[in-house]
C-alpha cells in the first residue's frame, strides 16, 4: 500500500495550535494518531469512529483522539480521506468539552469543494 501523506488545513493549523497551548502531550498525541489513521482511514467499525460524508472510496470522517493531557478520548478530528488518490487532509480539531459537535458549514465546504474536484 501506498504511504499516506497527511496534510492540515489552515483552520486545523490554527485551532490546533491553540489546543497544543492549553494540552501539552497534544503533539505526541496527534502523532499516534496519525499512524492509526494511516492504518485504517476508513475506520474499523467502533464507536471511535464516525462517518459524515461518504461518496465512493472518498469520506470525511470524525475519529475520537485520545489526549493524555486529559486522560481521555474527548479531542476529535475531523479529515478528508479519498482513497484513489490517497490523500488525507485534517480538516477541524476540537476538545469535546468546550464544543459538543463538528463545524457543519465547515464539512459542507470542504466535502463540495473535494467531489468538485
């Protein structure tokens, strides 16, 4: 299999830098989750996991992140993956507990933009 190359949206840079100011493991935690999700960007059908968006082999996915600044799985990570041209892009991060869900509009932009091609 190919080796999936991992990029981040600015939004994502941005909010994940605020996060990394207040969750100090932050870095070493998305670090293992970027290996687990290069592993199984689709998902391996736990709760962990949660699909938004699906056409075809391209999803946008809402994966819970363990954090051990908070020792709990309350980050999630919100990311594009389309599996013909193997990209994964990091789209939204956020603590659980100060954001109940996704940014809607946010997903909405990005899935037209990336079924537009």
């Amino acid at each position: 299999m190919n080796k999936i190359e991992i990029q981040e949206s600015e939004k994502f840079k941005k909010e994940f830098k605020k996060l990394r100011k207040k969750y100090e493991s932050l870095d070493r935690d998305f670090e293992f989750f970027k290996k687990f999700i290069e592993d199984t960007p689709f998902g391996d059908g736990t709760l962990h996991w949660n699909t938004l968006k699906k056409y075809e082999k391209k999803v946008i996915m809402k994966k819970r992140m363990m954090c051990r600044s908070l020792k709990s799985s309350s980050m999630r990570v919100i990311y594009y993956y389309d599996g013909d041209s193997i990209e994964l892009e990091c789209i939204e991060i956020y603590y659980k507990g100060n954001k109940e869900s996704e940014n809607k509009k946010r997903v909405e932009e990005i899935w037209q933009r990336k079924l537009a091609g």
